[in-house]
C-alpha cells in the first residue's frame, strides 16, 4: 500500500509540459493577453471612428459646395473662386491627415510621401481603407518606418 503511494507520488507527472501548447490541428496557439486585446479594439475603434467621420465630412462639404455652386450667379459651367479654393483647402487638409497618420503608425518623416503614394495603390487595388492599406505598406516594406532608419 505504501509503496503504490509512493510509486503514484513519484512516477506521476504533467504531460502539457513536456508537450507543445498545440490546437487539434497541429498548429501552435497563440494566447493574447488583456493588454493586447484592448490595444486592438482600441485601434480599430479609432480608425473606424476616424473613417466615419472623414465620410461624414465629406458628405457635408460635398453639399457645401453644391449648395455653393447652386447660388452662384454665374451661367458658366466653370467654378467660381470660392469653390476652387475650397476644394484645394479641403485637397490639402486631406493630405495633411495622411501625413499625419502615417506619423502615428510610425512611418519615418522623410519617406512620408512615398508611404502614402504606395498605400494610395493598395487603396485603389485592394478596396481598403487609407489606415488599413498604410499598415499593409509598412509591414511589408519596414524601411519606411522610424526605427528602421540607419542615420
């Protein structure tokens, strides 16, 4: 009796630590903690919050500028003064913005420009959002981004 006791004691052993933490396909499981978790819905909350309201603002300056291009008095199809240039203040706040992602994302100051030319064709080919297609291009081509920069 002791000795089965013993031999149950001793002999007895946790097989998970001898094994590797494998789903049933075979395939390694990766565990996320809370950290990570909230990180990534606090991410993906800000860039659809952030796509919503650049559609939004869209829809209301599109309507701006109709309401505008209504109350001109000109009978010429060409547009007036005013709406060109609210049409390049709001080409230039666009660009602004990119920019301005692309520095949160992490993209080195000098290569801004070729970062969002490259996330404009990932945008144009794949029907993603500018965020989204950002990320693709600095995964994909890490000397765009600050840690990367050898000066």
């Amino acid at each position: 009796m002791e000795f089965m006791k013993m031999s149950k004691k001793y002999s007895s052993f946790d097989l998970q630590i001898l094994g590797d933490e494998k789903d049933g396909d075979g395939k390694l499981e990766r565990k996320f903690t809370q950290t990570d978790v909230d990180k990534a819905v606090k991410d993906r909350l800000r860039r659809e919050k952030r796509k919503w309201e650049r559609q939004h603002q869209n829809e209301t300056s599109f309507e701006d500028l109709e309401t505008e291009g209504k109350t001109c008095n000109s009978g010429i199809d060409d547009e007036s003064e005013d709406i060109k240039k609210l049409k390049e203040r709001a080409a230039k706040a666009d660009e602004l913005e990119l920019k301005w992602i692309c520095i949160e994302h992490g993209a080195d100051k000098a290569n801004i420009d070729d970062l969002i030319a490259l996330a404009k064709v990932y945008v144009a080919r794949n029907n993603m959002d500018i965020e989204d297609a950002i990320d693709e291009v600095l995964k994909k081509y890490p000397i765009f981004k600050l840690s990367f920069n050898l000066n």
